[in-house]
C-alpha cells in the first residue's frame, strides 16, 4: 500500500507539471509583438527639404465689379435709336441710345422765343432807366421775369438733352434693358455699365487674425473657371472696425485684369501672405503624428523608427515646417508610420532608385 500511494503522488506530480507547460484553453502563445522574431514593418521614408514657407490665412469670395451704374431715364420717351450692344466698351457721357425728343424741341423754341423778346424789352428799360423815364419797382420786375424766363429755358434744354441716353461711367455694356420702340417712363432702367477695371473681392477675416492683416500684402486667388491660372493681388484696404454681429472685419482686395479673364461673379480661393520664413527645414504633412497633444515624427535609424518629438511651425500646400527637433539628414517616415511604435523594426521599400541603377550599372561594366 505504501508503494501503490508512492506511485499514485509520482504520476499527479507529472501532470501537474505537465500542465504548467501548456497554454490554457483561450489564451495565445506569446505575440510576436514581444518576439525578436517579428517580422520588420514596410515604411516610406524621405529627407527634409528646405525652402521658403508662407504663413497664409485662407478663405473664399465672389468677384464683383468695383463700380457699377444703372442708366435710369430721366425723361419720358420712345426710343427711337440704340448706339451700342451689351459686351461694347463704353466711356464716360458716351450717347447709347436716343429717346424722341419732339414735344420738347417744340418747348424749348417757345421758350427761346419768348426770352429773345423779353430780352430786348429789358433792353430799352435799361436805356429808360439811365434816362429817370421808368420807375425803379417796374424796372425790377421785368428783370426778374427775364431771369425766370432765362431759367425755363435752360431747364428746357435740360430735358431735351436728356434724350441722349449718356453713360454715367466708363466700364463695359453689362445689360440693355430697352429695344427700339419702347415707350418708356422717367425713372425705367434703360442699360447697366459695369467697371471691370479694378476688379474687388471683399474678404471677411475672422477677428483674431486682426493684426496679421495689413494692406498691402500679397494675395493668391484660385478661380475654377481659369484652371491652374493663379492670379497675384494685395490687400487694399482693412476695415477698421469688427462686425459684432460675425466676428468678422473686411478686406478688400482689387484685382487689375488687362486680358479681361475674370469676369464679376467668379468664385475664387483666396490666400493672403502675412508672413515669411526663408529656408525652413520642411516635411511632408503625412508624417506628422499627434498622440495627446504631443507632435512627434519617427526617424529610421540602423532598420528601426525611433520616434522623435518635434516643434512645428507654418504649413503649407502639403509641407510644414520643422522648428526644432529635426535635421537635415534625418531620414524621416512618411507613409506607414500607422501603429508604429518606438524602436519598431522597419524595411524602406521606397530605396532610391538612381542608386540601385548606378550600383547595377557598376556591375554590368566590363574590367579594364
């Protein structure tokens, strides 16, 4: 009995060693995560560049036209003749169109009549009145009657001239309301005149960028209409006051365009330049890594990422700058850098291409 219970404490012994050196139900062998064995994770890498980087606030507005007029009729009247076309250039008191001007033609020659007369009776009171033959109180009012009828004349050929239809401005033909033979009233639009020199695009600039904004500095605006065709400007004027109702102030942007390309109503990108770094030390935005409020990118060094923190400065079109923690030789991870972690082993797959080309050229090459 002493050899059976012996034999039975031996045999529970080896299975309870036994077990201690199998994994449980529901657990894994050890990851490969803590394994040297873990195969190296496939990254892109490239160097920083250096070269000049802009601070840029950005926004979006319509271009309109810095001056614009409606012709508005100041008469009553048929029209009777239209001078010009929408599109056709026009300049200040230009004639577009002409209303008929009988009736006042008719009222004009009246009045013109009737001052010749009382002019040449005011003319023999003169010499009356040298003579004491004309009392002084009669030689007054035909004075005044002259001078009102002067006044009735002139207003006469004041209407009749505002049968010419005139531009008020100097600009392009935009609209022409009219069409021979209407008979149209005063105050009844008649054509629009638009300036298309400058053009304007009025900027709203939340108010903490206040004192960034100043006049005068460099303006790049994108049109959709125009392709790749960027159109340089500057700010022109900066409203001195905010908005309380938006937090905004406006700027105002004029844009000269001799080739007349831009036309008002296009809707353009704007990007205005307040600042300037020369020769900063850049990275593509791809590379950055934000975790808890620290930026840091990682560098590959002897096939491993070391993550680096970094201070970082203006951005721009895609790159953004380096202040500190970077140097010009860091081979710095652009693409992969998803779940990598400090001292990961890593593969560049992206290895210059020239050089794989000169070390197989060198190969190639016949001994001397």
């Amino acid at each position: 009995m002493k050899r059976y219970r012996a034999s039975l404490a031996l045999l529970a012994c080896a299975v309870m060693l036994a077990g201690c050196g199998q994994p449980q139900e529901g657990e894994s062998p050890e990851s490969d995560e803590d394994s040297d064995d873990s195969p190296p994770i496939p990254v892109e890498t490239s160097l920083p560049v250096r070269g000049d980087i802009y601070a840029v606030y950005s926004g979006t507005a319509p271009i309109e036209a810095f001056a614009e007029a409606d012709v508005i009729a100041k008469v009553a009247g048929e029209v009777r003749e239209i001078l010009v076309e929408e599109g056709q250039d026009v300049g200040k008191e230009q004639v577009l169109a002409r209303l008929d001007g009988d009736r006042l033609r008719l009222e004009l020659s009246e009045s013109g009549a009737r001052l010749r007369k009382l002019q040449r009776d005011y003319q023999r009171n003169v010499d009356l009145s040298d003579k004491g033959l004309i009392s002084e109180g009669e030689f007054e009012k035909i004075k005044y009657e002259m001078e009102a009828l002067q006044a009735n004349f002139n207003l006469a050929s004041l209407e009749l001239d505002y049968t010419q239809i005139r531009a008020p401005i100097q600009g392009v033909v935009s609209e022409r309301y009219i069409k021979l033979g209407n008979t149209i009233k005063v105050g009844d639009p008649l054509f629009r005149v638009t300036s298309l020199d400058p053009l304007v695009a009025y900027l709203y600039v939340p108010e903490r960028e206040y004192r960034r904004i100043q006049p005068g500095q460099p303006v790049a605006i994108d049109i959709d209409a125009l392709g790749d065709q960027r159109i340089i400007a500057s700010v022109t004027r900066v409203s001195p006051i905010i908005d309380p109702a938006t937090g905004t102030f406006k700027i105002t942007i004029e844009i000269s365009d001799d080739q007349r390309r831009i036309k008002p109503g296009m809707f353009g990108r704007i990007s205005v330049v307040y600042d300037k770094h020369e020769n900063a030390l850049q990275v593509p935005r791809s590379a950055i890594v934000e975790d808890m409020g620290e930026v840091s990118v990682f560098v590959v060094e002897d096939g491993k990422a070391l993550r680096r923190a970094v201070k970082t400065g203006f951005g721009e079109e895609g790159m953004i700058e380096i202040v500190d923690g970077l140097t010009d030789t860091d081979n710095v991870v652009t693409l992969g850098q998803v779940g990598l972690k400090d001292e990961s082993k890593v593969t560049v797959i992206n290895a210059p291409e020239k050089e794989e080309e000169e070390e197989e050229g060198t190969e190639d090459a016949p001994a001397d």
